[in-house]
C-alpha cells in the first residue's frame, strides 16, 4: 500500500524539461505502481494522465467491476464500490514542463 502524494512531496519534485522526462522520472520513484492511463485535450493542448495506485487489492477490484459492468462510473454509496476513487491517485502531464498530481495530501 502506498501514501497519497502530499502537497510537500509534489513541492520537492525537479523541475522537468518535457513529459518523457516527467515520465521517466516519476516511474523511476513509483514504479510499477505508475503507469498511462489517457490521453485528453484542453484548450487544444494534449494531457496525459498518469494513475498511481495506492492500494493495489481495491484498485483490482475496481478494474473487475468497470469490466463486470462495462462502465467506467460506479456508485460511492455502493458498498461493493467502497474505496474505489482512494485507490489511487491522477498525475496530469504536458508535453512541456508542466506536471499536477490531483488532490494532494496537507
């Protein structure tokens, strides 16, 4: 299991010169546990969101259910999908320096 990212943890992070270097640099420090997960546009401008699981058991079981139901949407108040959106954590990246990691711990 791993530790939502903090706010201080993301602070501490080099400043990047692109996204393979972003890449290649978070995974370095995530590992298997960073990966792609899409690609999307904003304001014409390509973002490439990365998922960082930080509970890998409730993270699978996730995935099982969105194929199950084929539907990437599931109920909060479900108690077959409690957990699922604190089973990780979004990293957003742009092709030039520009990384978020999505709801930082304080």
């Amino acid at each position: 299991m791993n530790n939502l990212i903090s706010y201080k943890e993301f602070e501490d992070y080099p400043q990047f010169e692109n996204r393979e270097e972003a890449v290649k640099w978070l995974k370095g420090k995530y590992g298997k546990d960073f990966f792609f997960f899409s690609e999307s546009n904003y304001n014409k401008e390509p973002i490439y969101c990365y998922i960082y699981v930080l509970n890998r058991e409730i993270y699978n079981r996730m995935q099982e259910y969105k194929n199950r139901t084929k539907s990437d949407f599931f109920p909060s108040w479900d108690p077959e999908t409690k957990g699922f959106t604190s089973s990780f954590q979004e990293i957003l990246i742009w092709d030039d320096d520009k990384v978020q990691v999505q709801s930082p711990a304080m």
